[in-house]
C-alpha cells in the first residue's frame, strides 16, 4: 500500500491509497487491514507543494505506524 499526499491549490492536503494500480479515497479502516496484511507502508508519494518540513513529518508519522504495527505481530 502506498499512500498519496496531493496538495491543492487551497493549501488542503489531500490523502489517497494506493494498493496495487488503483488509487482509493483515503480510509483509516483500509490503511489498518493493509498495514496488516503487508506489515508496512511502501514510500509516499508527494504531490503539489508540500514543503520539505511537511514531508517530514508525515514520514516521521509513517515510521511510527510500520513501527508499532511490526511490534504487534511479533
């Protein structure tokens, strides 16, 4: 699962899920059964004008995730 940061022109940023060639709304329950079944995420994709700051924090956040969840299957 890769997930996708578009940021629009309203400064919104907007999250998709990429499983595969098909790109989903974003959804907390799909990131959770697939960060089960694969265990981590593959590496972001950023979109728009996303600063270096945020790219970094989301990141930041997405290491935690692959952290906690590799913990949890042990």
């Amino acid at each position: 699962m890769k997930l996708i940061f578009k940021k629009d022109s309203d400064e919104t940023i907007k999250i998709l899920i990429r499983d595969g060639l098909a790109e989903q709304e974003f959804s907390y329950i799909k990131m959770v059964k697939s960060l089960i079944e694969s265990n981590s995420f593959e590496d972001s994709e950023f979109i728009g004008e996303i600063s270096e700051k945020e790219k970094e924090v989301v990141s930041q956040m997405l290491l935690q995730i692959n952290s906690a969840i590799g913990t949890q299957k042990k």
